[in-house]
C-alpha cells in the first residue's frame, strides 16, 4: 500500500499546475502517489497532466467530465490506494518536507485526521498562519469540536488543512457533497469528520501554502447563499441522526446561526452592489430571520458558550429585531468612519 495519496483537482489552471505538482515530486519522502484529476479543463491544463504522468510512475491522470471541485476530489479518492490522502488544490503548493512530517507525526499517533497550519500568500507577502487549537494528540475531542462549531471563522476547515485516513473516511461515508448544491464544502467535510473522529493530531507545523490572488479578493453579493447555507445544515443534521450523533444538535444549529448566518448570510445581504441594492438587502434579513430551519435551530442551539453581548445579538435574531441588526451591521459602521 502506498502511504499517501496525494489529490489534486485541476481545472483551467495551466500557469500552477506544474508548480503544484514539482512542489509534492521534489519531496524528501518517497512512499507517495500524486492524483491529478483533470476536471474537464478547456485550455492546456489537461495536456500539461498528462506530460507529467509521463515524466513520473508517481503521478496518475484522472480525465473527466466538468463536475466541480467536489466532483474531482470524490473521483481521486476512488482511485486513492494510500493509507492517508492530502487534498491539495492546484493553485497552490507544499512545504518542503512536508510529507516526512506527516509521515512521523502518522506514524507517531495512528490518528484518524491530522490538522496544520498554512503559509497565506498575497502577491510578494506571506503570512504563517498557526492553528487556532494547541499542537498535541486530541482523543477527548471536546475542545476542537468547541472551537469547530461555536467559532468556525478561527477553526480553518479547509480540505487541504488536514490529511485523512484513507480508511477513516470509508469507514464514516465521508465524501464531498457538490459546491452547486450547498454553500463551503469543506466546512461540512470536516465538521462530519469532527463528529466522527476518534483521535486527531494538531502539529504546528506550516505545511501549505495557500495562494491569495488579487482577482478572488472581489466581494460580490450572493443571492444564493441563504438557500445553500441552509442546505449545508439540512447535510449535516442528517448525517448526525445517521451517524448516531443527536447530541451534537446544539453545536450544529449555533454553527448555522452564528457563523453561517450571522457571520456570512446577513453581511452578504447587506451588502450594496450594481444590481442588489440595501433595501432589498434588508428584505431578505427578514426573509431570513422567518426562515423554519433559522427559526429551529435559533430554539435548539447552544448558548452558554457566548458571550452576554453575542448572547444579546442571538436575542436579536429570535425576535427578528432586523432594524436593530441593521443598526450594527451598517449605521454604526458608517458611524464609526464618520467620525474618524
């Protein structure tokens, strides 16, 4: 068996892919395959896959037709045959030695998941960003399942942010669901795997280099993401009630209204654009707030956790008070800049 399987989806990113793949070939650990799965790639990104297939017994070709991200990473995963799979996107790269790190942390701890943190990168800049939970072996995975659902803003749940059991992921059902069909599916991966995770080594670390282009900098209004959010939560209450995990309900409706909600939903709502305007945007605060599956898990989610002001917030959306949401999400900011 091979020991780790490295995934990496490609589509239309003919100017990284090479820089992708040298990063993962010009490791100091050898037991490793790469998979590149070229997701229906309509410039040179295919062509490029194949010449490095060519070039290295490591690397195998995956050609398929355009699914998404989701997709690419389900179909390397059928064809994966290490012990741990790494999901790297193709727009980005790995630290030296990053692989031998893995390898004796694995090696060290047997864990199911292995958590790390990332070197961002913004044009000639970088910035190592640590994880936001203590390096050590966790088998009470209270704490990280705290940090995870009640702040999963500081929680990186990125695919690429952890390496996986092969057999963990079998063992649990773990597959991506489609990015069309709900919103941030990394963030219900690693939630399902948090649910079921039985041993998790956090490391220090910095392991990946995530890449910060210019043009994904662009804030643009979403108009669908209420909708997918909502379904992203539907995911993942199901897949609890599946996996015997009913008293994970409170964590997961406090993810759904403060992070996915609160955190995401509202602001993208209030945001002013060429074609959304704010009164339409305080429009579908309300819708929200009306919302059956917002107004659930308003009942059902967790509290103590919060702060007497983020509890006051919380307040705010039970008795759908958009005027004062409103207030904090747009007259007091403009306020504040006023007065500077």
């Amino acid at each position: 068996m091979t020991y780790f399987s490295v995934i990496i989806p490609v589509y239309n990113i003919e100017q990284y892919v090479r820089r992708c793949v040298d990063s993962v070939l010009q490791q100091d650990f050898a037991d490793y395959e790469v998979i590149l799965v070229d997701d229906g790639s309509t410039d040179q990104s295919g062509v490029l896959c194949d010449q490095l297939a060519q070039n290295n017994p490591r690397v195998r070709v995956i050609h398929k037709e355009n699914g998404g991200l989701s997709s690419a990473r389900n179909a390397g995963v059928r064809q994966a045959k290490g012990r741990y799979i790494w999901f790297v996107d193709g727009d980005d790269w790995i630290e030296q030695g990053a692989l031998r790190t893995l390898y004796t942390c694995t090696q060290e701890t047997d864990a199911d998941l292995i958590k790390f943190g990332y070197i961002r990168v913004e044009d000639s800049a970088q910035w190592v960003c640590s994880t936001s939970v203590a390096p050590q072996v966790y088998t009470d995975l209270t704490a990280l399942q705290q940090e995870a659902f009640t702040y999963g803003g500081r929680y990186l749940l990125s695919a690429w942010s952890h390496v996986y059991k092969r057999d963990f992921l079998q063992k649990n059902d773990l597959s991506f669901v489609s990015e069309r069909e709900i919103g941030s599916e990394d963030y219900l991966f690693n939630l399902q795997a948090l649910l079921c995770a039985e041993k998790i080594a956090v490391i220090g670390d910095a392991l990946y280099y995530y890449e910060q282009r210019m043009g994904s900098l662009t804030q643009r209004y979403k108009k669908e993401l209420p909708r997918r959010y909502t379904q992203l939560y539907s995911h993942l209450r199901r897949y609890a009630k599946r996996q015997g995990k009913d008293g994970y309900m409170g964590k997961i409706c406090a993810f759904y209204i403060w992070h996915l909600i609160r955190g995401t939903c509202i602001p993208n709502a209030y945001m002013q654009t060429a074609d959304h305007t704010l009164k339409e945007g305080r429009r579908e605060v309300r819708q929200m707030l009306k919302n059956q599956s917002v107004r659930r898990a308003l009942g059902q989610m967790d509290r103590a956790v919060y702060s007497k002001k983020e509890r006051l917030f919380i307040r705010f959306m039970q008795y759908k008070l958009e005027p004062a949401i409103y207030w904090l999400y747009v007259k007091k900011p403009a306020k504040r800049g006023k007065n500077k």
